[in-house]
C-alpha cells in the first residue's frame, strides 16, 4: 500500500479481471499484448532517432493505433470466435502502448520482467477463475489454432465449480484474495519495513 496507482497500472486492470473469465481468452490476450508490445518497442525504437522530441508522442500514436488495427484483423481472420471474445480489450491495448511509452516503460531496464510477470498473472489467473468457476480447464483451447467448435476442455470438477468466479466481481475477488495471499507469504518483515525515497 506504500505505491501510488498509476495510469499504466490501472489501465491494465481491466483485461486482467474481463478477459480472464476463461483460461483459453487469457492465453489470446497475453500472445496478442506481447505481440503488440513487441512490434510497437521495436518500431519505437527506429522511429526516436529521427524525430524531434516534441513529435514523439504523435509517432507513438500513429503506430500503436496502426499495429492495434492489424493485430485485430489478424485475430479476427485467423479465430473470430476468440475474436468476439476479445474485442473490447483488443481496443486497449494500443492506449496501453502510447501510455507505457510515456511512462517510460521501453527504456526501463526490466521491462521484459514486468512484461512476463503481466502475462503470467493474466495466464494464472484465467486458469484459477476457469478452474474454480466453471469446473473445466481449456475450454474451447481450438479457438488459439483457429478451429470454430473446439469443444469443452477437461472436466476437473464434474459438478461445476462456483460461477461469481467467471464473472466479473468473483475475478475482483480472487485477484485480492492472490494479492493477500502473495502478500502474506512474503512475511511480515516486508510490511513493517518504511517505504523508500526513490
């Protein structure tokens, strides 16, 4: 509780509680936020050099909305049902790049850190919210290979699981319920310690 929220932070709140109602829509979201992070640090890095300062925050635009409008037509011809899924975070993920940009997270050096860490609690926690709520894990996995009806997945609770944890709130719930649990298994050294003055 000693950091501040930030923009970047609080942007990726809501793929990580909305599209991680399914273990399968979790994987989607985390390959195709890679992908984007990727291709816009890279592109990013070849268009600095060249332009003025000033103008960096217009080429920061341009490119994530043009990479954010190939990736959803990309995902949309190779699986449209994981498409329809993923439709409105797909939206974000360029404001999540022009964002990271200014926050100066491509010039960080453990991005690729902070970058796994996201995906793994979007992977994560898709698992447990798919797991405990609904019983099965890999629901319709054919979807991330393009196949339409991919089937049901495994049934590792035959009689279902508790369904607030599919939706929205119950993602709210396990996300604090993993925070405090993360947090509690650090020790309570960590907790009594004074916030430092970077």
């Amino acid at each position: 509780m000693n950091k501040p929220l930030s923009l970047p932070g609080l942007l990726m709140l809501p793929p990580l509680i909305g599209a991680t109602d399914s273990w399968v829509k979790a994987i989607g979201l985390a390959l195709a936020w890679v992908l984007l992070i990727g291709l816009y640090g890279a592109g990013m890095r070849l268009l600095r050099p060249p332009i003025e300062a000033r103008h960096h925050w217009l080429a920061s635009l341009l490119l994530s909305a043009s990479l954010g409008s190939c990736l959803w037509l990309a995902l949309q011809a190779w699986s449209y049902e994981l498409h329809q899924q993923l439709s409105l975070y797909l939206g974000l993920l360029p404001l999540q790049c022009v964002v990271l940009e200014q926050a100066g997270f491509f010039q960080h050096r453990n991005r690729l850190r902070l970058a796994g860490a996201f995906c793994v609690a979007l992977i994560g926690l898709g698992a447990l919210r798919e797991l405990l709520g609904a019983g099965t894990l890999g629901s319709h996995l054919g979807w991330l290979v393009g196949q339409p009806d991919a089937g049901s997945g495994w049934v590792v609770l035959p009689h279902g699981g508790l369904h607030l944890l599919t939706l929205a709130p119950g993602g709210f719930i396990l996300l604090g319920a993993l925070l405090a649990a993360k947090r509690a298994w650090a020790g309570p050294w960590t907790l009594n310690r004074p916030p430092s003055r970077k």
